[in-house]
C-alpha cells in the first residue's frame, strides 16, 4: 500500500513537473550565484562527484536543465542583487528568520549534520562547568570568555542558525578572526597549526571530506546544546513574481530528486560509516513529510 502511494506520488510529481516545464521558457536570464569556490569551480564544469553541497546542486541543474556555470558572487552583493529584485538565485543556504522576511526558499536541497564546536587539543579541554549532561557546549560566548586568549575563526556573512547566530552575536569581537567565506574550509586548518586560531564552527562532512580519518592537526569536537541534528540548504530568490516563478519550478525539480536513490547517496557518500544511519533517517523522514504533506 505505501509503496503504491509512493509510486502514485512520483507520477503525478513528474505529470506536473512537466506541466510546469511546458508553461516556462528555459532560456530566461535567471543566474544563480554562490559564494564557494566548490560551487562556482565545479558544477556545469567538472563532471565528477565532489561533495555533498556540490553534487545536489548539478543534481538540480541537470533536472533544470540549467546548464551555465555558478557565478562567484560576495554574499553580500547577491543579497543587494535580490533586494534590488534582479535576476538572481543563491544557492545552498540555511534559513534564518531576517532572511525569510527578505527572500523566498526552496525546499531543503541538500541536509548536513549540523555544524560542531571544534578545539585544537593543545588547549585544555572545555571545563565540565560549560558542558551540559550530554557533554554538550550551552554557550559558545561564555567559553570563548573562559579562553580569554584564544581566538575563533569563523567565515564572513555567513549563518549557522538563528541560536548559533544570537550566541556568536555575544563573543568578544575581539576574539573573532573573519575569513571570506570561499577560503574558510581551506584556512582554517592552516590557522589552526599556525597558532593563529583555537576555535572553529565546522560542519563534520566537510571535516570528513577534506581530511578523512587523518586530521593534520588533533582537534576535539562538541555538539552545542539545542542545536538540532541535521541542517538544510536551500535555494534563496528574490521576493518577486519572477523570484516566486523560479521557486515553483526549482521546487517541482527538487521533489523529482527526492524520490532517487541517488540523492540520498549524494550525502551519505562523504560521511564516516557511523554517521550513515543518523543522517539517512533524517532525510528520509523529511522527505516523507514533505512528499505526503503536498508542500509546493
């Protein structure tokens, strides 16, 4: 019976894509813009699986039938392109409430285990003090005060959620080091050997990815407390009829990932065997949620 309604759910997501399809030309002038070098270096341009964020994104392209590279854009600037309501997408970004009142979402594109609190071990551990009883870090300003000589690097206009936001919002400016967010993946390890930083908000896939087993520098990790478990990224386009226009079919695209193999794949791919199971039943669920709740 379930997998009956499945089935039928798949027909009528394709019946409509396709309906959506013929109503649309594809030769508009939409351009999508992302400010990661992964992106903008990689898809429409080098056909070979990368990561997670990269691969769910040429998933899209190709159902779109998009086929121009990403433009590497400052957040900033893209952020003022939509205001201005131009022609413009973002690609791969969490949601967080004074973007919403701004810009439209897609549904979720892409799900990661959600960013971690990372510590060079050459620090004394985090004091138990700060830790709630699931070892978990309560406040990231109030450790970070606790290490008053000790610096976070943390990527530029970039956000992590809306708690995470608020409590980095508290940490001594002072403390923080900035990195362009297209160089922050790539520095941070660097800053981290250097002695020029002690602290990093990382995302585990991403570790995972570009280190593997083998982290060059021995570093502990801490979930931070009512964070939850699994992001989502999303497509972010301007609050127009035209940015309302390309959500629909972005959308209609997304539900037709949603029901291959391959995109669950397409996550579990970069993740170490013990992280498979969690993650895979998060986005099986919110799929389920979203396909069976009839979400546009």
């Amino acid at each position: 019976m379930v997998r009956a309604v499945m089935v039928l759910l798949i027909l009528l997501i394709r019946l409509a894509y396709a309906n959506d399809i013929s109503r649309q030309e594809q030769g508009d002038d939409l351009v999508f813009h992302a400010d990661n070098l992964f992106l903008t270096e990689r898809v429409n341009l080098q056909d070979v699986p990368y990561s997670t964020a990269v691969d769910t994104v040429q998933m899209l392209f190709d159902e779109l039938g998009y086929t121009s590279p990403v433009l590497h854009v400052p957040l900033v600037r893209s952020f003022l392109n939509m205001e201005n309501g131009e022609n413009v997408c973002v690609l791969n970004r969490i949601k967080s409430p004074e973007r919403e009142r701004s810009f439209l979402y897609s549904l979720p594109l892409n799900f990661f285990q959600t960013q971690r609190f990372y510590q060079i071990a050459s620090l004394p551990p985090i004091n138990e003090y700060f830790l709630n009883a699931d070892g978990e870090v309560q406040s990231i300003h109030d450790v970070l005060a606790s290490y008053p000589e000790s610096f976070i690097v943390l990527p530029e206009f970039y956000s992590f959620g809306e708690k995470v936001d608020a409590d980095i919002g508290q940490v001594d400016k002072n403390q923080i080091l900035r990195v362009a967010n297209d160089a922050y993946y790539s520095r941070f390890m660097n800053m981290f050997a250097n002695g020029k930083s002690d602290f990093a908000l990382l995302f585990p896939a991403t570790v995972y990815r570009n280190f593997g087993e083998d982290m060059p520098v021995a570093v502990r990790s801490y979930a931070i407390a009512g964070n939850p478990s699994v992001v989502s990224g999303h497509v972010i386009c301007p609050s127009t009829q035209q940015g309302a226009s390309h959500i629909e079919r972005i959308n209609s695209a997304i539900k037709l990932l949603y029901t291959r193999p391959e995109f669950i794949e397409a996550h579990t791919n970069y993740l170490p065997a013990q992280d498979i199971p969690n993650l895979r039943g998060a986005i099986e669920i919110a799929i389920n949620d979203i396909l069976t709740s009839g979400i546009n």
